[in-house]
C-alpha cells in the first residue's frame, strides 16, 4: 500500500507589512516608539536604536523614514555609497550598524551629517559601544549616541507578533494554535517568526491546516 503522496512546500517570500498601523506596541517598545513619534523633537540628532533580532527595529526606522523622509542604507554599504547624497533630504537611517566594515566612511557621515545638521538613526543587535570601531574619534562620537533599546516581548506581545506574521503570511491561526505557540517557543521575536515560517511550510507539505495537533507535533520538546 503506497503512502500519500506529500506536497512540496514552495518557500516563498511574503512581504511583512512595516506599515505606521501595524506595529505593536507593548511595555518591551513603548518608549522606542513614543521617540520615534516625537520626531523632530529629539534629545539628539543622532540616536542608536538597539534591540534584539526582530525586534521591530527596522519597523521603527521604516516608520521614522516615512515621517522623516530618511533614506535608508545598510552599515555594510557605507564605504560604496555617495556619503552628500545619502543625506541630501536630512535625514538617514543606517540599518544593521553593528556590522560595519569601513570605520572612515563611518566617520566622515558622521561628521557630515554634523555639520549639516542631519538627522541619522542607527539600528543594531548591540550597543555602540560594542560595534567593530578602534579609531578614536570615531569610538568617541558613538559612546555619545543616545540609546533606545527594544525588549524581549511579553506574553500579550508574544501572542501579538504571532498573530502578525501569520497574517503577513496570509495565515489564518486560531486560538488555541497562537496560545500552544506562545508557550511552547523561546520568548523572542525571532523565535515567533521562525515558528510561524516553520508552522506555515510544514502545514503546506502535508496538506493540513495550521492546526494546533500541527503545532504540538513540531514544537512539543522546543519549550
């Protein structure tokens, strides 16, 4: 007797909404967003926005560039990237600053961006201190940077979070599949969108519902 044969799961891309009204706000990002929302009323015109991995740091920076009209460029890019341009609208947000690799490029949009008066957000997994920097003047300017920092979510964030990937997913979760998720992954936004991927892919091979009997077979020994 064969067995029923499984469907391959395509991995497909589905595009997670960085929208102004679908970010959630809890205890763990209140104060992120609330600085974020006061924009240009900053306590700096440069500030790191630090957090763990997905933590709604490039959420927040796709917020804050909407409002702002920052354009947006990657640490690993700054030693290719025409520096004057990059500020011309006066405001830019630098994501993934932890990894920078070109220390001068750094320093010369900071003191850019200085003299010009723009306005500059740095995101990051790590504080500033931290990042990959020795020359001294550059290593100065970033232990001035005022931090705000982005926690690990609480239960009603956590079941929040999962009920948005899905949703971003076209994912329909009930319930009692979001409530065995929450208590059954590592409490971190990272964790829930790697289980709603994972939950999502496997639903689609075997040709079942996103169900919690689903959930409970692959997530039962991951609390």
């Amino acid at each position: 007797m064969s067995s029923r044969p499984r469907q391959l799961a395509l991995a497909l891309d589905h595009a997670e909404s960085y929208a102004r009204e679908d970010f959630l706000s809890g205890p763990c990002n209140k104060g992120p967003l609330a600085l974020v929302d006061s924009w240009p009323d900053w306590p700096a015109r440069a500030l790191a926005l630090v957090g763990p991995e997905g933590s709604g740091k490039t959420h927040l920076a796709t917020i804050w560039a909407a409002a702002a009209g920052a354009r947006v460029v990657s640490a690993h890019s700054l030693g290719e990237i025409d520096v004057p341009a990059a500020l011309a609208t006066g405001a830019l947000v630098i994501e993934d600053a932890g990894a920078v690799a070109d220390q001068r490029a750094l320093f010369h949009l900071i003191n850019l961006a200085r003299e010009e008066g723009v306005f500059l957000l740095f995101t990051s997994r790590s504080l500033p201190s931290l990042w990959p920097v020795t020359i001294p003047d550059v290593v100065s300017r970033l232990r001035a940077l005022p931090v705000v920092t982005l926690f690990a979510p609480d239960d009603v964030m956590l079941r929040g979070v999962i009920v948005k990937l899905a949703a971003d997913r076209q994912l329909t979760l009930d319930e009692s599949v979001v409530s065995y998720l929450s208590t059954h992954i590592e409490r971190s936004f990272a964790a829930a969108r790697s289980a709603v991927i994972a939950l999502d892919r496997e639903a689609l091979r075997q040709s079942r519902p996103p169900s919690r009997a689903l959930a409970a077979e692959m997530f039962r020994d991951t609390a």
